[in-house]
C-alpha cells in the first residue's frame, strides 16, 4: 500500500496515478479537506476534524500528531491486513512531519512492514523547518522498519540547466515527478520476485549501513547508449549533491528495464557508478522487468552519505615514531590497545541467554564495545 | 481487625523475594514477614533454569512462612521480562440515548471495545487499565457518566506478554506447592508503591531500576499514560565492567554501586584499586574507563526510554519527575545522572505508607514486592465484593 501523507504526499500520489502502471492500493491522508477534494487517489482518510475543523494544519507538526490521534482508530482499520505499507511525505510541514511517525507506528503495530520516504524542506524554506523535518526524521525513523530520506535538487543543481529559469509550478512538478519515479522503480524492484531480486531485509541492510539519512539519483534513459547515459546522469547528479562514493556506508543499484536488457549494459553501470567505492563496502543489485517499457530503461542508485560510524583509525603518537628512530633509547611498554573488533558480539554472562534486539542491534553486547569506544591510555 | 494476610512473591534477576502483609484498620500496610535469597536461575527477569529457581522460591517461603507465622497457600507473583508489551487502544460508539446523554451502559459497551485487542496467538493480556474518555472532541474526560455527546471514545492501556513465559511463572509456584492468586507487570507494582496522589496528578515516570530489566511507567493526568520493560538492567553493566576491563564478575558488581556514573568524565584520570582476590591477582583501571563504560549504557538505556517517551508526546507533561525504584537506584550518583539528562527533577522512590519489619519497608528495591501487597489487598478486596468490573480503573487509575 501507497499512502501519501500530507500536501506532498498528496501531490506525489497524483503524479503516480497520472502513470500508467498497476501499483498497490493508494491512500492519501491529510487534515485538509478542500486538500483531498483534489487528489485523485481512490481512498481519501480525513484526520484531526475535530482539532483542525477540517483545515490545513498551518504548518504546526503538533496538531499534526493530534490530529492523527484523534483518528487513531481509523489510521489503525486503514493499516489492517496490510503486508507492506510504503508512507510518502515531505517534512517541514504539520502533517507530513507530526503524523507521519504515528502512522508508521501503528501501521508497524498491525504488522506491516513500514519504508518511510521522505523528503527534506529545500533550503529556502528556512532552518526552522528543517529543524522539524529532522524531529520528525528521528521519530519516524524509530517508528518504520526503514526510512529513505532524500534531499530534492535545488533549483540550482538541477541536472538540465535550462530549469534555472523554469516556473515555479513545473518546478514543484518535476519534483514530484522525480519523486514518483523513484518510488515506481522502487516498488518494482520489492514487488517482482526473481532475477536479481533486491527484498525488503537487502533494502533494510543498506540503509542500515548507510546510516539514517540516504541519497537518491535516478536517471531514465532509452535508445542506443542508454546505458552510458544513464552513468551520465546519474554522476551528474551526484556532483550536484556534492556526493561521492568513496565515503558512502553501502550502496544499492536499482534496474527497471525492458526484456531486452543486456548484462554488458548493467555491467557499465555498476563498474561505473561504483568505480570509487572501497573494495569491501556492501552493495546490493536488483532487476525488475517491465514488458511495456519498450526500450526504455531506469536506474536508481540509492547510497548513503558519510558513514558516521565508522571508528577512526587510530593516529600513531609521534614519539612512538620519533623512539623507533633512536635504538639506543629504552622505551616504557605501552600497553597494547584490547582489540575490540575480536569482541564484537561477545557476551559474557548472557552468552546462552536469548538475546534482546533494538534496531537490529543486540542489547547484551557492552554498549562500548558497539559503540566503538577504546580504553584511554 | 486487620485484613487477611496476602503474600506477594518476585522472582528477580538477583533476588527473590516473598513478603507477607496485611492492611490495618488506618490504610497502612504491615509487613509481617520477609524472605530474601539471592537468585539464581533467572535471567533478565525470565526464568532460564527452572529448578534452581524452583528451590530459591521454596526456600523464601519458608522463610517468610516462619517468621510471620501465617500458612502460605497463595501467592500474588510480580512478573516481568522483555517479552511484556504496551499497546493504546481505542473504542468508540455511539451514543444512542434520546438526550445525548451517556449512561452506565454507554461507559460499559465502550470499556469492552478498547479492551477487545487482537493478539498474535502466543501471547495474552496482562492488564487492561482506563486511560481517559473522549466526548465528541472533548479530550480527558475522568467520568463521561451523565455528560451530553454524540460520539463516546475510551482509551486503555493494554498490556500484554508471551503467554508460555507467565504460565512458567505460575507453574513455579505450583511446583512450590502454592497457588497463584494473581500477576502483575512489576513496574505497575513499583509505581503502586511510591507514587503519591501528587505525583500521579503533575506527572512522572517512575523507572525500575532491577537488575535484569528496567520497567518504566509513565503517569501523565492521573492515568498511566505508557509503559514498558526493557530487558537490560543493572547486570548488563556488571557484565559490561567485567568484559571490557577484563576483571571477575564480583569486582565489577562492586565496582558499579562504588564509583557509579558521571556525566562529567575528563577530569578523572586517577587510577581505581581493584581489590586481589580468588585467583585474581588485583588491578588497577583509570576511573574515566570505568565512567565511560557505565555512561555508554546507562545513556544508551535512558534514550531507549526517552523515545517511547516523546512518541506519546508525553516528555513535557513529567513535571514531577522521575522516581526511581529497584536496586539500581543505590548506584552512586544516579539520581542527578538521570535528573540532570532529562533535565527533570528525580528522587529514589521509597514505599509509602508501610509499617512492620524495617529492611522491607525501606528501600527502593522492595518497591515492586511491597506494590504487588497492595495489589493483592485491593484485588481480594473488590474481587470479593463487586466482581473484577472496572477494578482496575480505581487500583491504577486515580
């Protein structure tokens, strides 16, 4: 299930419906009523009448949490029986940031597997927003299963640089064409089994790797050289962004294509789109084929910005350097640095003891010892 | 006259205890006897060997069987473990009187539908407790009973656990020759203890500091507005010691309750003494080390909490506090760790109101044990006179 959730959500929604594809059922959520009167989606959920008197939230994620509140009992009926829910929003905004994170916590709480996609505020529409939209990024990242975030090209980074003087209207449409297309891709990918199947628990590990805040290109290209266009594209983007992949946790390469599809074409992709990757960073690869695409193909490359966990390595002491030189000179023993990495997953006392996970970390293994922390000298 | 005696019976990671109680005609609770043995077979909160926990049980019986010179034939068991969950429920009908106006009738049909919860197979509820009623857009309503509406809405707070891992706790006190009164989720106990009307009405959460779990509850308008267990608790940091500074599992128990935390760590680079003994051969670590290792948890635990927390909503509505309960409360400084973290006040929480034997009615680790007497108290008391009906709403509610 699709459900758009807020103004952007909305719009997204009706970019997907303009397509000609069969997707999942569609939801759209909002408070604002004359808002959902204009979606296109079959199923329309109204919250928070009683808080907003059926108006937009103004911008207020508080009365966006309460307005889901309120009709908790219906988002908990719309989420029944659903396998996979797939919640799309812009942050920054009442709905789309306060009740997003309750809707994927109940729609976890039914039982579904929950994928946030959000989308930050751009950058003009002021730090406070922001500081909203990275609110809302925590708690809904606690609440789903897994959370794509992605920031939207700015006006100036858009790839075509005849969009510096485009109006606004087809602008925010683009935008939300982009958006569609990423999720179309996506949601092939998780839906079509077979082939190089990217499933939910890949998806999951590399954002897991990636950190919490993810970046995502797509490129769209047909014809001849389709493939080397698609390369093209897609590092323009990610010069755009300022994005390279040698600092990226992990990486996930997304094809939709027609049948006729080549191993040599994904072949260019990857070699070239992965060329400045350290050799052991995890990437995933995932197929799906799409009969009436005719030769058109789509590749999404979804990568993580800068691994912030990775421990740094350990700076040699220049007098250690400096005694080495000298032989004649008696050093004092230092002690020796306890190799963490060898205790990675080490128990202790809870060694036979059924462990107990949070986010997929597992709780009985010293939070130092995750946590990458070394002993002082 | 004062009440028939009830017993109450926990199973802890690190002790087990059973305590006898009775109510006096003044509403204070009297403790008449006390059993406490170290535990063994229990593992965060969940039984792991059964028979060893089998003769700690036994032997605190006896204990508190011949001091207080009652005959144990029923228990009240205080449970926890990792397994136990907290879902919000909802329920709303309409309503159908001529006037709008909501009866009995209405409360009662309305109570049954938020308590009606769907749970995978494994597992049951454990406690199902009112929160508040919502009248049309009214929020927080305590009684609707006589109010006008269109459209009545109650909220309860179901808790709910794996059915096999209680019914192992029963069985143990089966397999004890006694039976089993009743369960309840051990940091609802801990709040019936400490909590004051006071308390319950500005808000506060009162964390279980055990040493298996941490079970916190969380008062907000005098309803329990969220609770929870997570299955890490004061042997994690013992066992956190005692792995990354490579030292005995005793040395770093007593090294926890003695150096504690601090926040505050870059100025502590003297060494700490760790003591020879058995096979060790004594050792000296840097107190930073042992801060940090402590601190990295501690934090780590407190955040867990913190954000179930903020996804109800609820951090600003904690303006008494946090009360602190269960044997990790007596680790040096934890009471401003945690006060100055959450930027609230924080107090060790004692049992209130308890006369009778001193060891018991002190301390915040017999907060659970002594809130589970109450418990009992109550529920024999209702149960005998008016059913289980609503019984809850009246024990944890207001």
């Amino acid at each position: 299930m699709i459900v758009g959730v807020g103004g952007a959500g909305l719009h997204v929604v009706n970019v997907l419906l303009k397509q000609d594809m069969d997707y999942p059922p569609m939801v759209v959520v909002d408070t604002d009523g004359r808002a959902l009167e204009h979606s296109m989606a079959p199923q329309r959920l109204q919250i928070g009448t009683g808080v907003t008197e059926g108006l937009s939230t103004g911008g207020d994620a508080d009365l966006g949490r309460r307005a889901a509140n309120e009709d908790f009992v219906k988002i908990r009926e719309l989420f029944s029986d659903t396998d996979m829910v797939l919640l799309v929003a812009g942050l920054g905004g009442g709905v789309g940031s306060g009740a997003l994170p309750v809707l994927a916590q109940t729609a976890r709480d039914e039982g579904a597997l929950v994928i946030s996609m959000v989308s930050m505020p751009l950058a003009l529409e002021g730090q406070d927003r922001r500081d909203v939209a990275d609110r809302a990024i925590e708690l809904a990242g606690r609440a789903s299963h897994t959370m794509i975030c992605h920031e939207l090209p700015e006006a100036k980074q858009q790839d075509d640089p005849d969009n510096q003087d485009a109006a606004l209207p087809s602008v925010l449409d683009a935008t939300a064409q982009l958006v569609g297309l990423r999720i179309r891709v996506l949601w092939k990918l998780l839906e079509q089994p077979g082939l190089f199947s990217v499933d939910f628990a890949g998806l999951r590990h590399v954002i897991q790797e990636a950190g919490r805040r993810c970046f995502m290109f797509t490129a769209e290209a047909s014809g001849k050289n389709r493939a080397s266009l698609i390369v093209k594209r897609i590092k323009q983007q990610m010069t755009g962004a300022d994005i390279t992949l040698e600092e990226s946790g992990g990486v996930m390469l997304g094809f939709l294509g027609p049948e006729d599809l080549t191993l040599a074409e994904m072949e260019l992709i990857v070699r070239e789109i992965t060329a400045d990757m350290p050799a052991g960073t995890r990437r995933q690869i995932g197929v799906a084929l799409e009969s009436q695409a005719r030769s058109t193909m789509q590749a999404i490359v979804l990568a993580g910005g800068k691994n912030e966990h990775k421990p740094e390595e350990p700076a040699t002491p220049s007098d250690v350097t400096a005694g080495a030189k000298r032989p004649g000179y008696l050093k004092s023993p230092i002690q020796k640095e306890i190799e963490f990495d060898t205790m990675k997953g080490a128990r202790g006392r809870f060694n036979n003891v059924e462990p107990t996970f949070h986010n997929g970390e597992d709780l009985d293994t010293p939070t130092y010892i995750r946590r990458g922390m070394k002993l002082s000298r | 006259m004062a009440s028939f005696p009830v017993v109450a019976l926990e199973m802890g990671t690190s002790k087990v205890r059973a305590l006898v109680g009775e109510e006096r005609e003044d509403g204070y609770l009297m403790v008449i006897g006390v059993g406490e043995a170290p535990s063994r077979g229990v593992r965060k909160g969940e039984i792991m060997d059964f028979e060893n926990a089998l003769a700690c049980a036994e032997s605190v019986l006896t204990l508190a069987e011949e001091q207080s010179k009652v005959s144990i034939n029923y228990v009240n068991m205080v449970i926890t473990g990792g397994h136990i969950r907290s879902v919000i429920n909802r329920g709303t009908v309409p309503v159908l009187e001529a006037e709008g106006e909501i009866t009995e009738e209405a409360i009662e049909r309305v109570s049954e539908m938020a308590r009606a919860i769907s749970l995978p197979n494994d597992r049951d509820v454990l406690h199902t407790i009112h929160q508040q009623f919502y009248v049309d857009d009214q929020e927080g309503v305590v009684n609707p009973e006589g109010m006008v509406g269109a459209r009545l809405t109650a909220s309860m707070l179901i808790m709910h656990g794996v059915r096999n891992r209680v019914v192992t706790f029963q069985k143990l006190a089966q397999s004890a020759k006694v039976d089993v009164d009743s369960c309840a989720f051990s940091g609802l106990c801990a709040a019936l203890a400490v909590l004051t009307p006071e308390q319950k009405e500005s808000g506060c959460v009162v964390l279980d500091l055990g040493a298996g779990t941490t079970d916190y509850v969380v008062y907000a308008d005098r309803c329990i507005a969220a609770a929870g267990c997570i299955a890490v608790g004061g042997d994690h940091i013992t066992n956190d010691l005692a792995m990354v500074l490579n030292i005995p599992l005793q040395q770093s128990e007593k090294l926890k309750i003695d150096v504690g935390v601090n926040a505050d760590k870059a100025a502590f680079e003297q060494p700490v003494i760790i003591p020879p003994s058995g096979g060790f051969s004594g050792r000296s670590v840097r107190l930073r080390d042992v801060y940090d290792i402590i601190d990295a948890r501690l934090d780590e635990l407190l955040d867990m909490i913190m954000a179930d927390i903020e996804r109800h909503g609820l951090k600003k509505q904690l303006g008494a506090g946090v009360v602190l309960t269960g044997g990790g409360a007596y680790m040096k400084n934890v009471v401003p760790y945690i006060g100055d973290k959450w930027h609230m006040p924080c107090a060790i929480g004692r049992p209130k109101n308890v006369s009778g034997i001193a060891v018991a009615t002190e301390g915040p680790e017999f907060a659970a044990t002594i809130g589970m007497l109450r418990y009992a108290l109550r529920h024999s008391d209702e149960s005998s006179r008016q059913g289980l009906k609503g019984f809850f709403t009246r024990l944890f509610g207001r």
